[in-house]
C-alpha cells in the first residue's frame, strides 16, 4: 500500500509522514500550492493535511480519482459543501474519512465518571478558532465541552515532553493504523457532517462568527 499526503511539508504533514515512516508504510507526497496530483495508478489512499480552506477541494478530487481519503478537521466550514461530499462519496463508493484521534487520546468515558463534561486545554487553537479546532470533542461530548486554557486533565505544552503529549501522539498513531487497516472506529463524512452541524451550533451558542 502507497499513501498520497497532501500538504507534506506542513506541521501536520511532517506528522504524518513521521507515523507512516514508523507504521513502515510507502508513501509520497505534495504541498500545498502543488496544481498536480501524482498519477492515480502510483498511490492507493490519500491523508489531506492542507489549510482547512482547501480541505474540501482536495477531498472531492479524490473521491474524482476513486481515492479513499482521511482528512483533518473540519472538512469545511460550510454544511452544505460536507453534504455534498457525503452524497458524492456514495456515489463513487469512496471512503471519506475526517480525523478522529482524540476519541483515544482523552480515554472519553474514564476521564470524570461522575460528569458528563470533559475539559480542554486550548494551548494551540489555530486561526479557525476554538470552536473548530475542537471539532472532535464537541462531536465526542454528549453535550457542550466546558474548553477552559487550564483544565484538571491537560496541562502539556504542544512543545513540552510529556505523558500527556506522548498520549496524544500515540492517538495518531493508533488511528492512522486503523485507517490503514479499514476499521470501523474511523469517522465517516457523515461523522464529519454531524460533527460540523454541531460546531456551527456551538459558534451560534458563543457568538463565534
């Protein structure tokens, strides 16, 4: 098996070449601004780690090529262009999937028994707010997470060795592997779709534009 990364010489690229190094799995790769895809026929699944701004472009050129596809989050900001790639998935019976790491990051169920809320510790929040970057976790909560800067659960720096950032690696790690391998544990784009509805109610609840 060959992965295609797009978006190779960013952060979440490195990261991702770095695991399938590791995993021992071949792949390849392009960066953002590249205006060609490798040949079809030379990889076998996509990783989609550009700008969130282009997420969607690159997934529904995929699911053109006949390319199962693994994408970090959010797919889109727009409900209607995730919808679309839900309908247009199934009809080239392409697997889209969005990132879902931190279902075993955090351990959901074990982290505070006797509450419904879990806690984030919004160090990193990239320039689409915290609202998407915590996407997972608001799809994951059962209700609204309580995302604090200081929480009982988190307290690692993105740039600190700890406990807490060798968990999150190793989440990547667990969830790239089971892509790899086609579980079931991995988000659908109607994971993707539901999970964006709910980020655009949480905004909404904010008052995040």
């Amino acid at each position: 098996m060959k992965i295609l990364i797009i978006g190779n010489k960013g952060n979440m690229g490195k990261r991702y070449t770095a695991i399938l190094n590791y995993l021992g799995v071949e792949h390849i790769g392009i960066d953002e601004g590249d205006d060609f895809y490798p040949p079809r026929q030379t990889y076998d699944k996509a990783i989609i780690c550009t700008p969130t701004e282009s997420h969607y472009r690159n997934c529904y050129d995929m699911a053109i090529l006949d390319k199962d596809f693994l994408c970090e989050k959010p797919v889109s900001k727009d409900l209607d262009e995730v919808s679309g790639l839900v309908k247009y998935c199934k009809h080239k019976k392409v697997t889209g999937s969005m990132v879902c790491n931190w279902q075993w990051a955090l351990g959901f169920d074990k982290l505070n028994p006797n509450s419904n809320t879990i806690f984030y510790d919004n160090y990193n929040t990239g320039k689409d707010g915290i609202g998407w970057d915590c996407i997972q976790l608001i799809y994951l909560d059962k209700k609204f997470p309580a995302i604090k800067n200081q929480s009982p659960y988190f307290s690692a720096s993105i740039n600190s060795i700890s406990s807490n950032l060798k968990m999150i690696e190793h989440s990547y790690i667990f969830m790239i592997d089971k892509w790899l391998k086609g579980s079931k544990d991995i988000w659908t784009m109607e994971d993707a779709y539901k999970a964006t509805e709910k980020v655009i109610e949480y905004n909404k609840m904010k008052g995040i534009e």
